[in-house]
C-alpha cells in the first residue's frame, strides 16, 4: 500500500510538471522565471514569429510586453509592407493612417492584385502610443490629448529611445530630433521593436516599404551613402505623383542617424518615407491614391 501511494504521488508531481511546461510554452512565448519569482513584462521574450490566424502575424513584443502585429492582405508573392507608428502617441496619426489603410482593404479586398501581399504593421511602436492616448490598439481621435505637448513623451518608447535612431545606418548612441538630443539606444537595433521589424523584413524581404511619419508634409527618397535605389527613385515620384506631396531626393532638414529608411536602403530595399502634413491630419485620401499607384505599379 506504502509503494502505490509513492507511486501515486510521484505521477501528480510529473503531472503538474507536464502542465507548467504547457502553460509556459502553449501561449507562443518563452518565459524565464527570475530567481525572485515575481514576473514583469521584461521576462516575456518572444519566441519569433506567431501566427495568430491567417491575416495577423505577432512578429514581437514591445519592452513592456505589449504585441506588435503585421497584417495581411492578398496572398501573392510581391510584398508591399506599410509601417505606421514608429514614434507612438506622438506621431498617433501615422497610426490612423495605417488603420485606414487596413479598414480598405478589408473593405475592397480586390484592390490588392493577384500577384501582390500587403502586409501593415499600424503601431511599431505600441507603448509610446499607450503614453499618449492610453492604449496601444485602435483608438480615436478624441482619445488623444488636446495639448501637443502631452504627446511628446509618446515618441519615445519605454525605454526613452527614438526607435528610428535605432537602427543600422550611421547610428549613433546620441542622435538628433529637431533641436534636441535624443537617445539612439545602446547599438543599432538594441529595442525590441526595432529588432522585431529588423527580423520581419529580413526574414520576408518585401519588395518595397512604405513608413509614415509627421510633419511635413512629403515623400521622401531611402539612401544610406550608396546613393538612391533606381527602383526607390520610382516609388518616391509615383507616390508623390498621385498623392500631391513634394518629392524629396533626401531628408535635409537636420541630420539624421540611425533612420529605419535609410537602413532599408542599405539592405538594398525600396523605401520611402511619407511625412503626413501636420500632426493630427489623417489625410486618407491623398495617402489612398499614393497607395493604389504602387499597387498598380507592381500588378502584373
């Protein structure tokens, strides 16, 4: 009797062993308990990509655990990717821009030819969002602060770094916004939303990237000292043909390290960047002709 209740007990303890491992696992993340046993979003790691269902890829977290999620639309092989939200609640309108995009597309699934894939990422930057307007998923625009400068914390993400500082071309661990200094990160790609669009873009090698930003009100060309792409160059006119922004060769305003763009440019990627007009300007339907002249222009 002494024997089988050993046995028993031994099983219950492989049981609940068997059910820990589980949970840990089953949710698409790898979790390392600390030595203290409390948990803080710092120890979820991802685990790489996660498919959430046939249109929603989790491609990581943000530092403080917040997902960041890639869409998609059509299943041909020409990727088209738009990114929005690189600096969260302050630029929250490249955000809505992204989700505009997403609700069209939604709406006229046939806008995306045969041969093409759009993916959108609305929010890379999800807990600069949060900053401002107190989530990072869908929002309004009366949820956003009236002053403008409440939002300016927003640009940053938990760690207090410009994630388009952060990345690999001339970066520089003190960059530079307007007339202020602002942290690049610790080396090129050292944040989690960097890094997780860094591992998207290297893993799928989309065919041409689009990024919003605000404000001023152009489109901008890619180049990192090799000059820009010819296939960039075409990107940049077409969208500001269509849309009626200016076309920029480069942004010169003031000098820029570590931009997400210019790192494209270096990976050889068709990029450009999209500078919305003002800081709360949506402006969909100059965005929705730029768009569509892209998806038209990779149609076959």
């Amino acid at each position: 009797m002494k024997t089988y209740i050993l046995i028993l007990a031994a099983l219950v303890l492989i049981g609940a062993g068997g059910y820990f491992v589980f949970q840990r696992y089953s949710d698409g993340t790898r979790t390392e308990i600390p030595e203290s046993g409390e948990m803080t979003a710092d120890d979820v790691q991802p685990a790489g990509e996660e498919q959430t269902n046939e249109r929603e890829t989790q491609i990581g977290i943000s530092v403080e655990g917040r997902k960041i999620v890639a869409y998609h639309y059509g299943s041909g092989n020409t990727e088209l990717l738009f990114v929005g939200g690189i600096h969260g609640g302050y630029e929250w309108n490249t955000a809505l821009v992204a989700y505009e995009l997403m609700d069209y597309l939604e709406e006229h699934p046939d806008a995306v030819p045969e041969n093409e894939r759009v993916t959108v990422i609305p929010v890379l930057n999800p807990d600069g969002l949060n900053k401002t307007v107190g989530t990072a998923g869908r929002f309004t625009e009366a949820e956003v602060p009236s002053a403008a400068d409440a939002t300016v914390s927003g640009r940053f993400n938990a760690n207090d770094v410009d994630l388009n500082r952060n990345f690999d071309c001339d970066w520089k661990t003190v960059g530079t916004w307007q007339n202020r200094t602002v942290s690049g990160g610790n080396e090129p790609f050292s944040e989690p939303e960097s890094l997780a669009v860094r591992d998207y873009i290297k893993a799928n090698t989309p065919d041409a990237v689009v990024v919003w930003y605000s404000a001023a009100g152009g489109v901008f060309a890619s180049s990192c000292h090799n000059g820009v792409l010819s296939e960039t160059d075409i990107l940049t006119k077409l969208y500001a043909d269509a849309s009626g922004y200016p076309a920029y060769q480069s942004f010169d305003f003031y000098a820029v390290t570590g931009d997400m763009v210019n790192w494209l440019a270096k990976e050889e990627i068709p990029a450009i960047s999209v500078l919305l007009s003002t800081h709360e300007d949506v402006e969909w339907a100059k965005n929705q002709a730029g768009i569509e002249a892209l998806l038209e222009h990779y149609a076959e």
